[in-house]
C-alpha cells in the first residue's frame, strides 16, 4: 500500500506498503479477540467504550466487518446512502464469539478476488479498496484491546503494527469530521505536535493550520522541536490516540505546551 502521498512516518516495518500484510493480520487480530470473549461473560462492562458491555463490543466489531464486506464486494464509488446489511446475529449471547469468526471468514472470501489498487469511495485519504482493509484491520485491533481492558487483561500489538495503526489514525483523521465533529476545532497558526515511537523509528509530525491540520512529509520537517510532544512504545502510542490510555501514563515522555496537547486530545477521538 502506497501512503507516501499523505504519510508523515518513517520505517514501521512495511506493514502500509503490504495489503496482504493486512488480511492476514485481520484474521489473526479476530481470533485473538474471538479467544478473548469465548467463555467471558457478555454483561462484562467495557470501560474504554462507555455504556457497552462485551456482547455490544463483538456486535459491533463483527458488524463493521461484515459492513465493509459489503462495500468491498459492490466496489462503491459513491457514498452509500444506507448501512443495511444482513448481520445473521445468532440467537443467543453464548453465540457472539463464532458469529465474529464467521465475520471474519466473510471477510476473507471478499479478499480473495479483491484488486487492492481499485479506485473506491472512502471517507479518507486513500481512494482504494485497500483503505478499507486497512481500516477493518485498526478497527478490529482496537477493539480486541478494549475486550482485554475489560477483563483486566494487557493489550499487546506487535510494534511495526501498532506504528503501521498510528500512522493510519493520523493520515485518516482531518477526514473524519462528518462523524467525529470535535476534529474541526484542531485548527492553529501553525504549532506543531510530534509523536515518536521510542521502540520503532517511526514519527510523525502533525501541523495545525488556520484552515484544518495535516502531517508533514519527512522530507519537509524542520530541525527546530515541536511545540508539543509525545514520545512512547507504538502500541501506547496506538491506544493513546484512540483514547484507550491518558497521555499521564508512565509509557509516556510528553514535552512542550500542554494546551495545544489538551486541545489535541480532547478534539481528535473517533
């Protein structure tokens, strides 16, 4: 997969240069999170996903699986104007953690005749099915972390991955105000925030502008500090900017103005 049009990072393994890097990691992240849930109880609290409890998690998860199956199969090139599509929710609770295999497996059979490079409607920055793969992957990695918060478990995401999410996150994120209205106050006069993975050497550098925000290219960097700072393991790095831990944590150096970090997080969840 080819983000060196509106990318910031550098080196996360080449996990965006590797569509099938991504179908494979999608399968693998399911059956994590499928062996998390299968024999939890359901009821279970979701505290990183407020008002959920685990069963609304799996649905959830396995419903934008299947969802984008869709989109995927019918290679849309407008934005659909319904989300409609036939879930096949089992009949009991106990049944959730075989019905999100089974969103997986549908997942798979859509990827075996999928031409990543196919020009397709997205709502980001990557107009190719493999936006999607891409998406459906973070998607169901974060969520498989927050099934593991709530059964006080510790998430773990392999490195390159974790740097190959936050790279997404931030590439996809000045797109995301139709569903995430907060992103639209993450406007500046050119104050710069700079995440670094201390495990990987991944960065990114983000720029706010009067007129919205972007990463800057590696090249275009300037020697000077940002104005503010995160530096953490990628997989911390990951949950941070999905708002699964508080920049406060130990995991963390963060460095510079703590109102444009405040800003940062309190507008930039989806």
């Amino acid at each position: 997969m080819n983000t060196s049009d509106h990318s910031g990072q550098s080196g996360h393994a080449g996990w965006a240069s590797a569509p099938a890097a991504h179908r494979d990691a999608i399968a693998a992240e399911t059956a994590r999170f499928v062996s998390v849930v299968k024999g939890a109880s359901l009821a279970t609290p979701v505290p990183s996903c407020p008002g959920w409890t685990l069963v609304d998690l799996v649905r959830h998860a396995g419903s934008v699986q299947r969802w984008f199956s869709v989109l995927l199969r019918q290679r849309v090139q407008e934005r659909p104007t319904s989300r409609e599509v036939e879930l096949r929710l089992p009949e009991q609770e106990s049944g959730y953690a075989d019905w999100l295999a089974e969103s997986a497996a549908e997942a798979e059979s859509v990827f075996a005749d999928l031409d990543p490079d196919a020009p397709m409607w997205v709502w980001g920055a990557d107009p190719h099915a493999r936006f999607w793969v891409r998406r459906m992957l973070f998607e169901t990695l974060v969520h498989r972390a927050d099934a593991e918060l709530a059964l006080g478990l510790r998430p773990a995401v392999d490195p390159g991955l974790a740097a190959d999410g936050v790279d997404e996150f931030l590439v996809n994120l000045p797109f995301a105000t139709p569903f995430a209205p907060g992103v639209a106050q993450l406007r500046g006069n050119g104050e710069t925030i700079r995440f670094r993975c201390t495990d990987t050497d991944a960065d990114w550098t983000v720029r706010l502008r009067p007129d919205g925000f972007g990463l800057e290219p590696a090249d275009a960097r300037s020697a000077a500090p940002a104005d503010a700072a995160v530096h953490g393991p990628a997989a911390d790095l990951l949950l941070l900017l999905y708002g699964r831990i508080d920049r406060s944590s130990s995991a963390f150096e963060v460095l510079g103005d703590e109102d444009l970090l405040a800003l940062w997080f309190d507008n930039s969840q989806f």
